[in-house]
C-alpha cells in the first residue's frame, strides 16, 4: 500500500484572533500570515465539511468576522 501523503504545514496562526476584525482586515491578515485559502461565510450557511489544509474559514455577520476555524 502507498504512504499517505504528509499535508502541507498550516500558517502559525490562532484563528480567534481573527474574531471581531472587519471582514477585509481579516481576509488581508490571514493572507499575510499565509493561508492560501480564505473562505467567508454567512450566518448559517450550508457548507460542505471537508477538510482542506491551508484554508481559514470566517463566518461574517454585518461585515465583521463572528467566528473562524480552519480547514
């Protein structure tokens, strides 16, 4: 059987200090920090939950991020 290929290296980053920030300013932030995906949701969205190394994910109410995870 074939090893199991080793994910990239998540950015050093702590999602929830991404929580409060402008939707903007977050998405520009976690670029900086080096996250190659930045998705923004809505309340309540319906989403799919695979896992995808690299991507943070910002749920965004009123233009502000009210949560955020990775993957």
């Amino acid at each position: 059987m074939a090893p199991l290929p080793t994910p990239p290296a998540q950015p050093d980053d702590a999602p929830g200090a991404y929580v409060g920030l402008a939707a903007g300013a977050a998405e520009q932030r976690a670029r900086r920090q080096g996250w190659t995906s930045v998705r923004s949701l809505p309340p309540g969205a319906i989403i799919t939950m695979e896992y995808q190394a690299g991507r943070i994910n910002f749920e965004v109410d009123d233009a502000v991020v009210t949560r955020c995870w990775v993957g």
